[in-house]
C-alpha cells in the first residue's frame, strides 16, 4: 500500500510534481514565463489560476494569456465577501498528497490559503507563497497578520530585494524568503539594443525647402488610467515648460479615467495621444522607438520592467508607497531617474534634464537592458522559481532524513 505523501523509488527519479496557482491572473503577460515553467525538465508543474481580474471593470480589466495556453491551466473557482476570498480546491488538494510541492498566492486576505496551509502542517506537505511580500514598511496588527499568515508556509517566493529586507528586519528568517523577481517578456523579445527616438517624429516646417525644426522629445506612459495612477502630475509638468519646448506624450492604455485625462492634456496644451490598450508586441516596439523617455505617474510596477525590456530609460516617483517591486530597476541615474513623489515641479526638472542629455538617455536604454537581461526575463525568473522551490522542498525532506537514520 502506497503512504499518501510519500514519493515511491521511481517517482523519486523523477522531478518534483509542484500545484502552483498563477499569481495574479493568467493574463498575456504572466504567458512567457508559464510556457518555460510548463516546459521544465526540473519540475512538473500543474498550473491553476483565474483567466481575468473579474473583479474590475470592463475598461480596467488586463487581458487573458492565449487560448493555447489557457487550455493548460486549471481554472480557478473562487468565492469572494468583499476582501475575503476562498480558493475553492486549495485545501482538498493539499490534503490528498498528489503534488510534492503546493505554491499558493501570498494574499493575506484569501481565507483558503491559510487553510491549506495548516492542512500542509498537519499531513507534512511542502506549501510555499508566491507574491509581493512587503511593498512598503508595516506596523501594528497588518503586520503581525502578515507574519502570521507567513509563518505557516514553508517558504516565500518575493517579487524584490526589499521585500526579503523588510521580512528579515521584521525575523523572519532570511532562508524563508528566496527573491525571484517578476517578468513580462523572454529573452528573445527585449530589445537587442536601446530606442532611438524616431527621427520622422521631427516637427517639420511647411514651407517647401524650409529646414526642419528641432525634433520634440517624446514621452511614453503605458499603465492603466485609474485615480491611483494620478496621470494628471503629468499633464501638470509639462504645462510648467515653454509650449514651444514641451515634449509629445503617447499615452498607451485604457480605464476609467481616460475621457478626464484626455480633457486635462489638452487644457494644459500637451500634444497627447491617447492610443488605449495595446498588447501587441511589434506594435508596442514601434510606439517605445519613438520614445525619448517612459514615464511612470503614482505607484509603478511591470511599466517599468516593460519600457527597459524595449531600450527606454524610465522616470518614476521615489518612495511612492503603490510602487511595486519592479521600482527596483529604476536606478537613479543608471537605467532612469527618481522625482519627488507627487510633485510636479520635480517631475518637470528631470524631465528638462533628460531630454537636453540624449547621450545619457542612449547610456541608461544600455544599462536598463543589462539589469532587465540578468533578473526580469521569463527565462531568469523560471529559473529562481524553480531553484527557490527545489531548495524549499530539499530543505523540508531534510529533517526527514535525518530522523530516519
């Protein structure tokens, strides 16, 4: 009779079985790096997930991975009260051994996550977290909720270094948390060198045989158009320059607050092109070459692992509270620059700085594609997942061992 939980000697020769649930969504850009998961030869990985943020609104809404790929993830069925959501599933599946490692989403309000994760306590299966961690410093009870949450999984997966700084502060212990990182594209489909700005984006005269006026700089924002993502401290810097001298915006996404934000731009007389969503991949390399300069307006997160996969250096708020992990790539002065938070003064002289220095704009698309080729690829990121989830496993069959010698 076979121990439930326990591998036999030829499933031992084979690699681990792991659950994992896609974290957030399985959406278009979760799909390179779930194909190179799917196709390991380290683990054999069953995905689950939700095909779509339902929880949004139409217009906020990020789009589905493939139907190819979808046809290989389980569907998620989950129930929610308000904030409180249960995984249908999670527990049952930890409970019946058939995986050698359950990765869940880290969400501290998902009511099955913590019941799998006693369930994993109890039979001794190796049941890890997926997510941000920490984004930012925590006190008080959300604090000791989260520890608590974290203190029932085996280990963390964490999107950024600051997030395994801030566990390790607050004890957990640092071979808990292994840094992973976040991706949106794979190695073959970064930029193989920084943008240009396209030189046919000149102003031109319309006299016949008339020079061409110098090019205007052009800035590109790709994020949703919610409230959080305050556009409008954009539209309020350009509007402190010279209107000769204000640069171009392309404005890549769709939400809610598009039809305010497109009258704001043009009340401050910026040249701004609202062009909705966009997915594609070529197209979106057309709209970066053509950039100067990617902006991030309020909390930042995969825009910014975008723009330096395509050679575009970013300008992005310091110490805003919303930020993502992916903030991380934004050195000052190396592959970006930081403004004051929420200032549009600010956002206005690293702007002007930026554009009158082309060559150090060229230098920091150089430096964004080598942190972007070494940490924020779907290859890279597969990579450490399956390295920190072997070592999580390796580390709990260890006392095992030991005590059956």
């Amino acid at each position: 009779m076979r121990v439930p939980g326990r591998r036999t000697s030829r499933e031992q020769d084979s690699p681990p079985k792991v659950f994992l649930v896609v974290q957030p969504t399985v959406s278009h850009y979760r799909e390179p790096l779930l194909r190179r998961l799917l196709s390991s030869t380290r683990l054999d990985v069953d995905l689950v997930g939700r095909y779509r943020n339902s929880e949004g609104t139409a217009a906020d809404r990020i789009q589905s991975a493939s139907e190819e790929l979808l046809a290989q993830v389980t569907p998620l069925r989950l129930l929610s009260w308000g904030e409180l959501w249960w995984e249908r599933g999670q527990v049952r599946d930890v409970l019946s051994g058939r995986h050698d490692v359950y990765v869940l989403a880290g969400r501290i309000y998902t009511l099955s996550a913590w019941a799998a994760m006693l369930a994993g306590k109890l039979t001794g299966r190796t049941v890890l977290l997926w997510g941000h961690g920490w984004k930012r410093p925590e006190a008080g009870l959300k604090r000791r909720l989260r520890l608590a949450f974290y203190a029932l999984c085996d280990g963390l997966l964490v999107y950024g270094d600051r997030a395994r700084e801030l566990g390790v502060s607050y004890g957990v212990p640092a071979e808990k948390i292994a840094v992973v990182y976040n991706s949106i594209y794979a190695e073959d489909q970064i930029a193989a060198a920084p943008a240009d700005a396209d030189p046919h984006a000149a102003d031109q005269q319309d006299a016949v045989g008339a020079p061409e006026a110098p090019r205007r700089p052009t800035l590109i924002y790709s994020s949703r158009l919610t409230t959080r993502h305050r556009l409008d401290t954009l539209a309020e810097a350009l509007e402190l320059m010279p209107a000769a001298a204000r640069p171009r915006v392309l404005v890549v996404g769709d939400g809610v607050e598009r039809p305010r934000l497109e009258r704001r731009f043009v009340e401050a007389g910026v040249d701004a092109e609202f062009l909705g969503a966009v997915y594609d991949l070529p197209t979106l390399r057309q709209l970066y070459a053509r950039a100067d300069a990617a902006v991030s307006i309020g909390g930042a997160g995969l825009n910014v692992t975008q723009a330096l996969s395509l050679g575009v250096p970013v300008v992005a708020e310091d110490g805003n509270p919303d930020s993502s992990p992916e903030i991380e790539a934004v050195i000052d002065g190396e592959t970006g620059r930081l403004y004051r938070s929420g200032d549009p003064e600010s956002l206005r002289q690293v702007l002007q700085e930026l554009v009158d220095d082309p060559a150090g704009l060229r230098r920091m698309g150089a430096r964004g594609l080598e942190i972007i080729r070494d940490r924020y690829t779907a290859e890279r990121h597969a990579e450490a997942m399956e390295a920190a989830i072997l070592a999580f496993l390796d580390a709990r069959r260890a006392p095992r061992k030991a005590g059956s010698r």
